[in-house]
C-alpha cells in the first residue's frame, strides 16, 4: 500500500511539473510525462493519458496564445502532422511495452540535446531555406512522435526556433498544432486502438494536478528566463530519458 501511495503521488508531481514546463515553454508535457507514465502503468495506456493530459493543458493555453501564431506555418505544420499520424499508430500499434520505453528513452535524450541546442540557437541557415517543405517535414516528424509517444511538441518547437521564431510566436504557434495533432491522435487511438474505461479514469484523476500546474506556468511565463529555464529542463529530461533506458537494459526489472 505505502509504495502504491508513492506511485500516485509521483504521477500527481509528474503531470504538475509536466504541465507548467509545457505551458512556460511550448514543450516539455509528452517528454516528462509519458516516461513516468510507462514506469507506472507498465503499458501502452500511458501513452493514451498523456495525450489526454496534454490536450488539456493545449486547450487551456491556446486560447490565449492563438492570435500569436503564424498562420501560414501552423497550416504547414498541420499538413505534415495529419500525413504522419497514421504513420505512428501503426508503429504504436506494431511494437512492445519495452520497445515503447526504448523509444521512449532514447527520443527524450535526443530532444534533451536538442533543448540544449536549442537554449543558444542561432537560425540555421540550411533550415531557413527550406521553406515550407522544411516545416511540412518537422509536422510530420510531429505527427508520428503524437500517436506514437504523445510528444508533438519538440520537433515542432525545435524546427521553429532554428528557422529563427521568438519565444512568444514559437510557443503559441506549437501549442496551437499540439491541439490539433493530439485531438486527431487521440480520435486515432479511440478509433484503432480502443481507450479503456481505466485509461478514462486514470485520466480523471491525475486531471487536476495537470490544470494546476498549467495554471502556475501560464501565471509565471513572463517572468522566467528562457535560457535558464531551457539548460533545467535538460537536465530534468537527460535523467528521465537516462532511467527510462536504464529499465529497459536492466530487462524492466526496476522497482515499480
């Protein structure tokens, strides 16, 4: 009963600490999520509540953040997304729990190292002259991370800040895809996939711990430095990507 209380208490912190770093920074939600999520419901259901959880907090801050976006490049983004959607339920569906911690583990260490790159961008000059086939290309790298891992957001936020996007047009530009490709993603599941009437409840109950952290972030996203909040988050996602593959190569034996 004890390690069961720490369980949901962790899952409880995870989506809170989840939430405020996708409303502070555009990213962060499927990347801190989904990992404590596979370790907790040892299954392809965590994927299913993250994109539930992410959805709400997209919601949340979409509507404020909306009219900031580029319009012409959240079109070419979704493009991309709605071609690999289908392409990551079929992975989603094809491959295994460990396989999905794997994938898991190694996509949050490189999305670390690209945070990482990202904290002192400069635009790309090769990015910037793709145009929209660049950005067509980054929606459906999205699109498949979606229904695969619930975690649209940073090939999307990435490709944006190296084409030389500010914090205000790269947050609201991203979150806007991420309520598109994680209500699509999420039809996708229902439709091929089944959502159980557990999933549904999981969801339920680790709800308000993720619209409390989405609020704390949204109330503190002027005042954080992006730089600095950028390298914590590295190190918040090279430890959790580190564990996440540490359980796979110890056969999945870690405590639960």
């Amino acid at each position: 009963m004890p390690n069961e209380i720490i369980v949901i208490l962790a899952m409880q912190a995870a989506m809170l600490l989840a939430a405020f770093l996708q409303s502070v920074t555009g990213i962060g939600f499927g990347l801190i999520a989904v990992p404590i999520l596979l370790i907790a419901l040892q299954g392809g259901s965590a994927v299913q509540v993250a994109i539930v959880l992410s959805l709400l907090v997209c919601i949340v801050m979409s509507t404020s953040l909306y009219k900031l976006a580029d319009r012409p490049v959240l079109r070419d983004l979704v493009y991309g997304s709605i071609l690999g959607l289908p392409v990551g339920i079929w992975l989603f569906s094809a491959i295994d729990i460990l396989t999905l911690k794997a994938v898991a583990g190694i996509t949050t260490v490189l999305m670390a190292l690209l945070v990482a790159v990202r904290s002192s961008l400069r635009p790309w000059h090769l990015l910037t002259t793709l145009g929209r086939p660049g950005y067509v290309g980054a929606g459906i790298l999205s699109g498949v991370m979606s229904a695969v891992l619930a975690m649209p957001g940073p090939a999307a936020v990435t490709h944006l800040a190296a084409t030389g996007f500010d914090k205000d047009a790269t947050r609201a530009t991203s979150l806007s895809l991420l309520v598109l490709s994680h209500a699509a993603a999420l039809a996708l599941q229902a439709g091929f996939v089944g959502i159980s009437a557990e999933t549904a409840m999981t969801c339920l109950w680790l709800a308000p711990a993720t619209i409390a952290g989405t609020f704390i972030g949204r109330s503190v996203a002027a005042y954080v430095p992006t730089r600095q909040f950028s390298w914590a988050l590295v190190v918040i996602l090279l430890v959790t990507g580190s564990s996440m593959l540490l359980a796979v190569t110890l056969g999945d034996q870690l405590p639960r």
